[in-house]
C-alpha cells in the first residue's frame, strides 16, 4: 500500500504533462471546448475498456496491490489508471496541436 | 479464444473509432504529424512500462494475452500505447469537425435573419 511503484508515477505524469503546456507547448488545448468534451468521451471508453482489462473477476492486468493506493472505482479499475490514462492521452493531443500551432 | 481477448479488446477500439477519420481534417490522413504527435510520449510510456514490469508494480494474465512477446513486454502492451492515443485523436478530430460544422450552421441562420 506504500503507492510507490504506481501512484507516485501516475500523479509525477500528470504534473508533468500539465507542466509541459503551460510553461512549454502553450498550445492552449486546455482552453478550447473540444479538448474537454473530448476526454469525456474518452473517459466514458475508458472506464468499459479498462473495466474489461482489470476486473478482479478475470482481469487481463492484475496489479500489485503493494504499489498502487488500493482505491479502485469504478468497477475494479485502479483509480491511478485514470491519471495514467490522462497523461497518455493529452500528451499526444498536446503534440499533435503543437504542430498546428507552428504551421 | 481467452488468449486473444486484450488484442481483439484493441482491435475492438481502432475499429470502432475507425470512421471518426472520414470527418474533419482528419487524423490517419495526417500520417506524419500523427506519428511526431505519437512517438515521444510512446516512448516515454514504454520505458515506464518495462519498468514497472521488471519491478512486478504490474502484469498480464498469461490467460488472456496472445504469449507474443515484443522486448520487455506482451504485443498487446506495446499496441496499447499506440492504439489508446490515436483513439483519443480520432475523438478529438470528431469533437472539432462537429463544433465547426454547428458554428457555421448557427452563421448561417444569423445571416439569414440578418437579410
């Protein structure tokens, strides 16, 4: 339960992505409408997808209950799976405006 | 059959998001900046990956993958941080096109009450 080996790492991933457009990028994706209708959606895939990969039940992934917070919600789906999840995916967003920015 | 559930999960994914492609600007008619917008975050997902399988934070139930093994970790994980992403692109893409698309439905009726 000390957390080290994921949730540490998923909330570093965070900061960092958040740290990376506002003091690098600065694309503005955080501002725009789309960018947050769109991670609801993906948050609505995410919570079947991952739901499927992780329930205790017949899991696909099984964790370390050592490393992570021991939260899992919904479902059996580790919480620390949603900010790993953010990160992935709006660090790519991130770079993919960035090459809208610079054309 | 078990064995291909996390590759037919994936497949699953690209092939529902598939025809989010045909609007907007697009995101695989983009190959190249698709693949700048993917590359360095993939590859800062992996090296975190095969550590944190080589720690044992996580890792696959041998039930349920396909036992094909790229370095350091199942196919399927690989395919994963790819697959995930270009999914999130695509909504995005849809998101933007339906956006502009009501923008210009809403100009339209302002020029018309306008006239």
């Amino acid at each position: 339960m000390i957390g080290l080996g994921y949730t540490l790492p998923a909330v570093v991933s965070v900061i960092v992505v958040c740290v990376l457009e506002l003091a690098v990028l600065r694309t503005g994706l955080f501002r725009t409408p789309a960018y947050w209708i769109s991670m609801g959606i993906v948050l609505f895939f995410q919570v079947l997808t991952d739901g499927w990969l992780t329930k205790l039940s017949a899991p696909i992934v099984i964790y370390n209950s050592e490393h992570t917070s021991g939260i899992r919600f919904p479902w059996d789906i580790p919480v620390e799976d949603f900010l790993f999840g953010w990160a992935l995916v709006t660090g790519v967003l991130l770079l993919w405006e960035r090459q809208r920015v610079k054309r | 059959m078990d064995k291909w559930q996390y590759l037919l999960l994936l497949g699953g994914c690209l092939l529902i998001t598939l025809p989010l492609d045909f609007v907007g600007e697009g995101v695989y008619r983009q190959p190249g900046r698709l693949l700048r917008a993917l590359a360095p975050v993939v590859a800062v997902f992996l090296v975190w990956d095969a550590i944190a399988i080589a720690a044992k934070v996580w890792h696959y139930n041998p039930r349920y993958v396909s036992g094909i093994n790229v370095p350091f970790m199942p196919l399927e994980e690989l395919l994963f941080f790819v697959v995930i992403p270009i999914c999130g692109l695509l909504t995005y893409n849809a998101v933007n096109a339906g956006l502009a698309r009501m923008a210009t439905k809403r100009e339209r009726v302002a020029d018309r009450s306008r006239r």
